[in-house]
C-alpha cells in the first residue's frame, strides 16, 4: 500500500471525505453464498432469520446508492447448499447476484459439484464477471471463459482484481474437474499482482481467494498469500467460512500492511472496506473497516 494506513473498526463518515481532495473506495464483499438467497430458518439464535443474498443484496444497493465509488465482490462457492440448487443448479443464483449488482466473483470448490458442464451451463445467466488466475481450463470446455484478471476505475482511481482457487485434488471428485490444470497460487499471486501494479498501473490491488484464512489442512492459505505478496493491498477471502469481528493485517514482504478478511458464510455478514485516497496524487491515506 502506498501512503499512511490508518485503519478504523468502524464505518468511515462517507461525508468526511466527500470533496474534491479525496475519493472513497468502498469494496464490499460477500463468500460461500451457498444458495442462500433467504435468511436462515430454524431455532438457532446465531443463525435464525438472518443472512440471505436478499439480505446482501438491499444492503450493497444502499451502500452503492451512498457512494457510486463501490465495487460488489464474492469470493467463491456461490453453489450447493440448499433446494435452490438441488432444483435450478447454479442458474438462479447467477441471475439473483446478477440483479444484486455483483461486479465480479471468483469460483470455489463447490462450483464443480456437477461437474464442468454445471459450470458452463448457467454461465450465461452472469452478467458480471468470474474471475480465476490459477486453474488452466485450456483443455476442458471451461477454455476462454473465465478472466485471469480485470481492472474497474472508479473516481479517478484504478482498481485490479485477480483471483485463486483451493487445490482440486482430494476435495473434488477427479470426474468433476477433468483436465483442469492447478497452478500454485502464490506464484501466480505473485505473477498478478505485478502485473496489475506495474504493467496496468493499478493503485489498488485486491485477490480474491478461496483458499481458506488459515493453514490446517492446506499448504497454502491466505495468511500465507498475504505473507509472500508484496502487492497485493487487500486479500478476499472463502472456503473456511470464517467468523471475523474485523479484517485482519499482516505484513507483506515488503513490509507493508495487506488487509485480509472474510465474510463468515451464507450473507450472514457483507464486508465493508473503505479506502481514501488523495485524488490529486493517486495516494492512499487511510482505510476503514468493517463487517456488516
């Protein structure tokens, strides 16, 4: 990150920073969806009429309306998880986030539950794009229609996204995923990161990842990406449906501060990230936080 980082547990004053000197970036992030497009039923009081896309949904419109300089991501695993999919697969879902104003996703393990083809088949119904840098779907049916990366501007500045996948070996039956080929995340990490920073001049860089927060069972894991990444600003992460109270901050190997955070899992909570940067300069200032 460039600039001095001051990080806050708490929502920005959108109005402190609302004039010509300074531009808000709002990232907002959801992971793990699981077809949960209503709150949650039943007698468990964590869980019991809360979460839902439909939830995550009225509250991006309404941060969105707040602040146009706002970008919607997922971090995989959109897929599995109740009726909705058992009866439609993946399609309703795409049109459900596609109306929810998602500007890109990534793509997790449980988006292979039907194979390659229940991959294909609803992608039409996305009108937002998804996004993966470490699976090589060159020799399957999947080729061409993923992106590596892709770039949004809002208010002057540049945001790059990239996004990396858990390995597929071991937790996706092998007739599921076929000659999809999986490439080492932190390398490719490390790959994108540089290219979006240095070639396509971004001022923000952000990953999202299904890897999962941290290292038990997998080798590799976003703690990790953060660790080995130099700049990489900000890390989205899924797969290990985690509880946050509030992002969490490593130091990068260039010994700078990378955000990492997670959204716990079924639209339970919606990240909120905030940067403000100096719009003169294209200078970072400040981030605030926090998980709605």
């Amino acid at each position: 990150m460039t600039g001095t980082v001051g990080l806050s547990l708490g929502a920005v004053p959108f109005d402190l920073f609302a004039n010509d000197d300074f531009v808000t970036i709002s990232i907002l992030h959801t992971n793990d969806l699981h077809c949960h497009i209503e709150p949650f039923t039943g007698t468990n009081e964590r869980y019991s009429n809360k979460g839902g896309l439909a939830r995550i949904s009225g509250m991006a419109k309404k941060y969105k309306a707040q602040n146009p300089s706002s970008l919607l991501f997922d971090a995989g695993d959109m897929f599995q998880g109740t009726p909705y999919f058992n009866y439609f697969k993946g399609e309703l879902m795409l049109k459900i986030m596609s109306a929810a104003g998602y500007d890109a996703g990534t793509i997790g393990n449980h988006e292979f539950d039907n194979g390659l083809e229940g991959i294909l088949k609803p992608l039409p119904n996305a009108n937002f794009p998804l996004i993966n840098s470490n699976y090589d779907f060159s020799d399957t049916i999947l080729a061409g229609k993923f992106l590596r990366w892709k770039t949004f501007k809002r208010s002057g500045i540049k945001i790059g996204l990239y996004g990396v996948g858990v390995e597929l070996q071991g937790l996706v039956a092998e007739k599921n995923y076929g000659n999809t080929v999986y490439n080492d995340p932190i390398k490719i990490a490390i790959e994108m990161e540089t290219f979006l920073k240095k070639e396509k001049d971004c001022d923000l860089v952000i990953c999202l990842s299904h890897l999962g927060l941290y290292c038990k069972r997998n080798p590799v894991c976003d703690m990790f990406l953060a660790e080995e990444t130099s700049m990489t600003d900000l890390i989205i992460g899924g797969h290990s449906h985690t509880w946050l109270e509030k992002p969490l901050i490593k130091k990068n190997k260039a010994g700078k501060q990378v955000i990492v955070n997670q959204a716990w899992w079924g639209g339970l909570v919606m990240g909120k990230i905030d940067f403000v940067f100096e719009r003169s300069k294209r200078k970072q200032t400040s981030v605030f936080s926090e998980n709605v």
